[in-house]
C-alpha cells in the first residue's frame, strides 16, 4: 500500500518531467517552424520588392499585374516621393484594406524594410501580413515609393491542424512516458520494497522472540512480588515492583510493534463478525472507568436506545475504544471525558472527546505518526512509545472507516470515529 503510493508519486513526477521535455520539444518545433516561414517569406519579399521596382523602371509596368493578385495573393501600392498621391492601389480592392490601411502607422519606414502585421477582419477571422518597403529609382532620382503585402493566414490556419496532430502525437508521447514511468518507478523501488521487507520480518521476529521471555520474566517478577513468605529489604522490593513494571511496559511495546509489523507483512487476520457495539462499548468504558476514577475524571457514556450492530472485529475495535478512551484519560488532568456512539447516514460515529490538554495544530498532523509523541517526557511517565494512534488508524482502515481529531479551543480534544455499518467486503 506504502509502496504503492511511492510508486504513483514516482510515475506522477516522471512522467511530469517527461511531458514537460515534450511540451517544450513541441513548442520548440513550432517556434522554430514559425521562424523559419517567417524569415524566409521575409527575404522572398525582399527580393520581390526590388524585382518589381527594376521591373517598372525597365518596363514601365506597374508592379504584381493581377495574375499574380489569385496565385501569391500580394497587393501593390505605390505612393509618389514626397507626397500622398497614390500612383497604383490594389489594397483597396482586399476584403481586409480597411484594417490595412488602419494600420498604415505600422507599415515600414525604411527602404527594404520587412516586417508583418497581424489584423482581424469584420468576422473576427485572424490575418497576417507581412508588408515590404522600397524606392523605385529611375536613375537616381526616386519615381515612386513601392509597398508590397503577402497574406500569410494560411500559414497560420494550416499551422493549426498540424498543431492539433502534434498534440495528439504528443498525448500519446506522454501515455507512453506514464507506462515507462510506472515500470521505471515499479524497478526503483523494488530494492527499497525488499529492504523494508526484511526490516519487517526482523522486527515480526524480533518481537515475537521476545514475547516468551518477557511473559515468562513478567511472571516470575509477579510471583516473587506475591511470595510473602520471604522477607525482602525495602530497596529489594521497590527494585521488583519496578521491574515489573518495566516488563508490562516492554510487554506493551512488543504487543504493539507485533501488531504494526503483522499489518504491515499484510498478514493480519481480521475475522468479521456481527458487533453489538453498545455492549463492547460499555464494556470496554467499564474496564477503563478505573483508570478515570483513580485520576478524579468522571467516565460519561452516550448511547442511543437503538442497537448498533456492526461488521466488524470484535477485539480489535476493542482495541480501538481502549487507545482513544485511555489516551482522553491518560492526557486529561480534570474534567469530563465522554465516549459517544450514534448511528449517522448509514454510519456509525464514535466520539472520545476530552476536557485535558489538547493538540496543538502543528502536532495534530504527526500524532499518527509511529513513536509520534507530543510531550516525550509527559507521555513516557504516562506509559506511551507513540504507538497507541498509528494502531488505532490501522484498525480503523481495516474497517473502511476514517478517523480525524479537533483539538477544542476550550481545551481538550476529541477523536471522531466513521466506520461504515455495512462493510464491503
Ligand atoms: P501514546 O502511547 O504516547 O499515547 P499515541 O500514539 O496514542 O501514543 O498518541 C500519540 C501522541 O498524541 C501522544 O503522545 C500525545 O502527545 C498525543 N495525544 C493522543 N491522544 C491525546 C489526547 N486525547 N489529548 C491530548 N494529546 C493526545
């Protein structure tokens, strides 16, 4: 599951830089191609301007007869040296001379100067042009000052259907990239996968190991504590009721690292069967009202008059309950705590809320977090290796339910509980 997660983000980001290299490959291509049309038409119209110029001077002819109007689609205009008079026009006849002539600030200024204009017409339908400039000299003096347009729209629209195919082409560039991406990810993390396997076999193993000993240790502390017929010096039986003490605790941590590591080789059984959840719940309170008593907190339990039946592991929710209520005691100094139990929009929500010393915002994030403790010291004294919540979470997924935490402002926390009443199995 852990890995799994790993191995998306992986793909997620591989194919990420991988669709960015196509995305800017793709808009390379275009900018290159776009240059390339553009410088060449611009000296095409160089030369075109200067073949025209000679041509009238030679010929007297006017510049681009209309033949050549259908085939390159260029327009004429010459204006005489030094004075607005129009010698030749062909722009006015172009469905487009209007927004021509409306940027006539934008036509070039200088001889042989090339640049390109882009306009919209009345159908909002995009246009480009390029306009070249030049003198027609008759001798030396200028006889007319020559423009030329070429319409290089279709271009643009062309240009356009083989983006589209270079999009798609490049869609499947990235779908590809993904499914490399995955195997790449999937290679990548395999020695981490194995690594983190042995890990958990070592501390499966490792706990098991321990358990014996340790119960057997736990035991034989018990027993001595209980043989009365011996007589111990104070500090000899002050050293075994802490001995004893520190077995429960080591007994505690192994349980839970068990349990964690079961989980995570994917091996823990989680039987289903059908919970009378009020009665677990009373049940469990009832074990732990103790606990609250010997603190001065009052235990509250609020259960609806309804039976709530749930698929579920019995003595694992019982675990569950255990962590939240034994925590709400264990972090709470005075007041109330209230464990609550409501059937809601085919849900079972389960509230353990406390008056005690709450969670900052900053730790809320990371108390499920394995050996996540907010206060080291305080929690040590109270027994906890940050090992209760990462548990509980566990259990709760187990049950396709979800668990999340308010720290109140008035002080405490409450831990809400969602498990689904009808489980998909
Ligand atoms: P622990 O065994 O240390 O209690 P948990 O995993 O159960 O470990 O909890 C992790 C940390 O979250 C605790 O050390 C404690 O700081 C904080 N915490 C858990 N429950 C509560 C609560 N009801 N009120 C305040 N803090 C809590």
């Amino acid at each position: 599951m852990m890995f799994d997660k790993l191995r998306l983000k992986l793909t997620i980001i591989y194919t990420g830089i991988f669709s960015l290299l196509v995305v800017m490959i793709v808009t390379g291509c275009i900018i290159l191609l776009g240059h390339s049309v553009l410088t060449h038409e611009k000296q095409q119209m160089r030369d075109l301007i200067i073949h025209e110029g000679e041509e009238y001077v030679e010929s007297g002819e006017l510049p681009v007869s209309n033949h050549s109007i259908e085939v390159g689609r260029e327009l004429a205009y010459m204006l005489k040296p030094g004075s607005d008079e129009v010698l030749h026009d062909q722009v006015s006849g172009s469905p487009v001379a209007q927004q021509l002539f409306a940027l006539r600030d934008k036509w070039p200024n200088q001889d042989r100067k090339v640049k390109w204009l882009t306009l919209r017409d009345a159908n909002d339908r995009l246009w480009i042009y390029i306009v070249g400039r030049d003198q027609i000299m008759d001798g030396t003096a200028s006889a007319a000052t020559l423009y030329m347009f070429k319409d290089l729209s279709d271009y643009y629209y062309e240009e356009q259907g083989e983006v589209v195919w270079l999009v798609l082409m490049s869609l499947f560039f990235i779908c590809c990239g993904a499914g490399i991406g995955y195997y790449l990810a999937g290679r990548s993390i395999k020695p981490i996968r194995e690594m983190f396997k042995r890990q958990r076999e070592f501390v499966a193993d490792a706990s098991h190991e321990l358990r014996t000993p340790l119960t057997v240790m736990g035991i034989a502390a018990e027993g001595m504590e209980g043989d009365t017929d011996s007589k111990f010096s104070e500090f000899t039986a002050d050293t075994l009721k802490t001995m004893r003490m520190e077995i429960k605790r080591m007994n505690n941590l192994v349980a839970a690292l068990l349990s964690l590591a079961r989980n995570d080789a994917g091996v823990a059984e989680v039987r289903l069967e059908q919970v009378n959840f009020n009665v677990l719940l009373e049940q469990t309170a009832g074990t732990l009202s103790i606990l609250a008593q010997q603190k001065g907190l009052k235990l509250e339990l609020q259960l609806p008059p309804e039976r709530l039946i749930i698929w579920g592991n019995r003595l694992r929710l019982e675990q569950l309950l255990t962590i939240l209520i034994d925590n709400a005691i264990k972090y709470s100094l005075s007041g109330t705590v209230t464990v609550s139990a409501l059937r809601h929009n085919q849900q079972l929500v389960i509230r353990v809320d406390d008056e005690g010393i709450g969670i900052d915002a900053a730790d809320i994030e990371r108390i499920f977090e394995r050996f996540y403790r907010v206060d080291k010291a305080r929690t040590r004294a109270e027994g906890g290796f940050g090992l209760g919540l990462p548990i509980a979470k566990i259990i709760v997924e187990q049950h396709q339910g979800t668990i999340e935490v308010e720290s109140k402002k008035a002080g405490g926390s409450c831990f809400i509980v969602k498990l689904p009443l009808t489980m998909q199995r």
